[in-house]
C-alpha cells in the first residue's frame, strides 16, 4: 500500500525541483558554450565576429571574471596559433586556481584575484594586462572577455589614489547599500583601466568584448565598470553617489582631492560615448539574466510546472523577499513556477553574516509565515555564480515553515533579519542552498513553486 505524502515530502520534493530548475538555469548560461555561439556569430551583435577574427593579423586575449578560465578555454581552442599571449583574471576562490591544466595551453597566464573587494592581486592583475596589451598593434584584434565580478578583480586606481583608499571607499559603499551601477559610476572614476580606459592600452588594435552580464539592463558601461566601453556618467556623478550614500565626508582625503580636480577638469576624464577610439571596438551581450530564466522556463514546464516571470528583483532585499512572498500567496493556479533575476542590495545595519539572495529569501520567509501558512510553496533565492555574499552558500529556501523551523532550532527569524544574519539563520533551520562556484554569473534568481 502507497503511504500518503507528507508536508515534509513535499518539501523536500519541492526542493529536489528548485534545485533541477536552478542548474537548468546556470546550465543555460555556460560561458564557453556562449563564446562559441558568439564566436560563430549565432547571437544578436555577434554578426561580423568571425570577419574580424579572420583579418587579424594576431589576438590578444584578456578574460577577467568569475566566468574567466572558461571563457579563455574556449576562446583559446578557437584562436589556435593565431593567439599571440593571453591572460585569465579568476578568482581566487576558482577551482581553476590550483589547476592551471584547464586552460589549455601555456600561452595563456592564469593571474588570480579577489572578489568581492580588490586587494593587491587585482591591481598586480591589471598592471599585468596592460603590460601585455602594449604588444597589440593597429591590425592585430584584443578579446577582451567579461564576466560578474570583474571590477574588484581587475584595479589601477587612478594618480595619485593609494589601493587601500580605493578599497576603503569600495567597502563603504557595499554597506550603505550602492547598487551595482552605482559601485561601478565611482569605480570607474576611481580608475586608470576602467571606463573605456583600457581601450588606451591595446596599441589601436581592434578590440572585441564578449560580455557575460551580470548587471539587469545589460548596461555596457556598468559591466566590469566598461573596460571597453564608453562612459555616460561623470566625475560629478560619482560625487553624487558618495554624497547621497553618506560616504563622501569620510572618503579618503585622497579620494575626495582626486574627485575634486576631475571635476576642474585637472585630469583625464574616461572614455566617452562619442569618442572615435569606439569605432575599433566590438562588443557583445553573449548571455545575461534572461537567457538563465529561459533555461529556468524550460526545466520547470518538463517537470509539469506553469512558469510565470516576476518582475525584475531590484531595490532592498527586505523589501524584494517581501514583495515575492505576497505574490506567491496570491496565486490560485495549480503547480505554477514563478521566476525572476536581479540584483536586490543590502543596507547593512547589523553585524551578522550572509547575502543578498539570503536576506531575500528571510525576508520571504517571514512574510509567508504570516499571510501563507498551510500554503504549499517554496521558494529559492540564489547567486548564478554559487557564491551569495561572503558566504559559502549559493541562497537559501523559504517556505511558510521556515520560520517555526527557525524557532525550533533556536533563532529568531526576525532578530536574524535586523542583524543581516541570515546565514546563521539558515544554517541553523536547515534552508542553505550550497553549490560551490558554479564558474558563470548573471545576477541572482528566484525560482518559487506554488500549489504544487
């Protein structure tokens, strides 16, 4: 005789599908599987890639990134003897890291960096670079590919800025809460590589940038902070973000004398979108947000689920995991898969550990313990990359029980939210969601089941 099913089943069932539509979704968005296409000119802007491949005397290849070792992998196997010297920026935490064997060839440098916050890695990886990209010549070609986490990963702060002023001011806007595009409008300006400044290394070569986005609206000039792009913002612009991040009065001196001669006009501004040295360069959206949710739809309807896309996730994650939660609760159908990506940030106020994704998904949790209970859903909160915040976890679940399961282990949900705890919560109710570097990265996904 067939027992009946449980609430724990279901969850657990639950789960097993969260977890199948979320590899479904990182598997949509490999990185050499979308070099490859963009290499074959099989994506929207990759039309004359293989033309400007073919006329080029040699390649020169910079990959920088949490996607950087497969990218140069597959650009390198394509490149053959054409490529001239090559340099991969990884992180630290890369498997690729301890195993240079999975780049294919001695040609290509394996330099490791830290993410999230630069240190003296990054800038050693990109003095390397541009050491490198002097050797370029007018009818050579620079592939440049960029994958989330390049701006930590790869820093020259402008004349006159100490790295660890650079740092300090970088660290401070990640607690006040600056969204990406706003970390990048200062990095940028901060910089001697970044808003299209490196294009002033490559000897007037051709360049071509194949753009693995991690920023909603795939803004050109915000990923990486526009190695190879040009620049809409500032430097006014970038006092502006300090300013109403509360951050600008405790900059560095050095920092806040740098910004002020820009704006005099005391020092070179970055590359600006009508500048002529954009018409050498090439670049190309190869995967972002969306083509994950599309690999998301497809694994949720094989398993019988109706899929429904949410709005893109954006603003606080206190608020983002609230507003799921009740969206989630208002849903009648049967067996219908909700889904978004985007990159919610946090103010941090309290001294705990976690994430984005997990405080997203603590928000949630909380929010469905009570408008939803006796609801069946479950939801799943993660980074495409694996890694949510300075965590080893990817994200967390959040169902209208998790916050008893907190209760019952001991740790208030609603304490853990106010710490910016919500690894420890997780760890403790049994919700993480643990991947490891899953070696791509196109923003975070939420992924909820519903009546199921």
């Amino acid at each position: 005789m067939r027992l009946p099913t449980t609430d724990s089943d279901s969850d657990k069932a639950a789960r097993a599908d969260l977890e199948t539509i979320y590899r479904a979704a990182v598997a949509a968005v490999d990185p050499a599987r979308l070099v490859g296409r963009a290499m074959d000119g099989g994506c929207l802007g990759a039309e004359h890639v293989p033309d400007l491949i073919a006329g080029a005397s040699r390649v020169w290849m910079l990959a920088v990134g949490k996607a950087a070792a497969p990218m140069a992998r597959e650009i390198e196997r394509r490149i053959g003897d054409k490529l001239a010297d090559a340099i991969a920026v990884i992180p630290k935490v890369s498997p690729a890291t301890t195993e240079p064997a999975l780049i294919l060839k001695t040609k290509v440098r394996v330099l490791a960096s830290s993410h999230p916050v630069p240190d003296e890695s990054s800038e050693a990886a990109a003095h390397a670079a541009c050491e490198m990209l002097h050797g370029a010549a007018a009818n050579d070609l620079v592939i440049v590919a960029l994958s989330g986490g390049a701006s930590a990963m790869f820093t020259w702060p402008a004349e006159g800025i100490a790295l660890a002023d650079k740092i300090a001011v970088n660290q401070a806007l990640l607690k006040a809460g600056a969204s990406i595009r706003e970390l990048n409008v200062v990095r940028k300006h901060l910089s001697a590589v970044k808003g299209g400044r490196l294009i002033r290394h490559c000897g007037g070569a051709r360049v071509l940038g194949l753009i693995l986005s991690d920023v909603p609206g795939n803004d050109l000039a915000t990923i990486g902070s526009g190695l190879t792009a040009g620049d809409w913002s500032s430097f006014g612009d970038a006092v502006a973000v300090m300013k109403r991040r509360g951050i600008w009065g405790r900059a560095p001196e050095s920092v806040r004398a740098y910004l002020e001669r820009a704006m005099a006009g005391e020092t070179d501004a970055t590359v600006k979108c009508n500048d002529p040295i954009l018409e050498r360069v090439t670049n190309v959206i190869i995967g972002d947000g969306e083509v994950a949710l599309e690999g998301a739809e497809r694994a949720a309807t094989a398993l019988g689920y109706h899929p429904d896309r949410y709005n893109e996730m954006r603003g606080e994650a206190n608020d983002v995991g609230a507003a799921i939660a009740k969206s989630l609760c208002e849903v009648r159908r049967e067996r219908v898969c909700a889904m978004a990506s985007g990159e919610p940030v946090v103010t941090v106020r309290g001294g705990g550990r976690g994430g984005r994704a997990q405080q997203c998904a603590l928000a949630a949790a909380i929010e469905l313990s009570e408008i939803g209970p006796g609801r069946r859903i479950t939801a799943l909160f993660a980074g495409t990359d694996g890694i949510d915040g300075p965590t080893d976890a990817a994200g967390a679940f959040a169902s209208p029980g998790t916050v008893a399961d907190g209760d019952r282990a001991g740790v208030s949900a609603a304490t853990a939210l106010i710490r910016n705890d919500s690894y420890n919560f997780f760890k403790a109710a049994g919700g993480l969601f643990v991947t490891g570097p899953t070696g791509t990265n196109v923003s975070d996904i939420f992924v909820g089941l519903v009546n199921y």
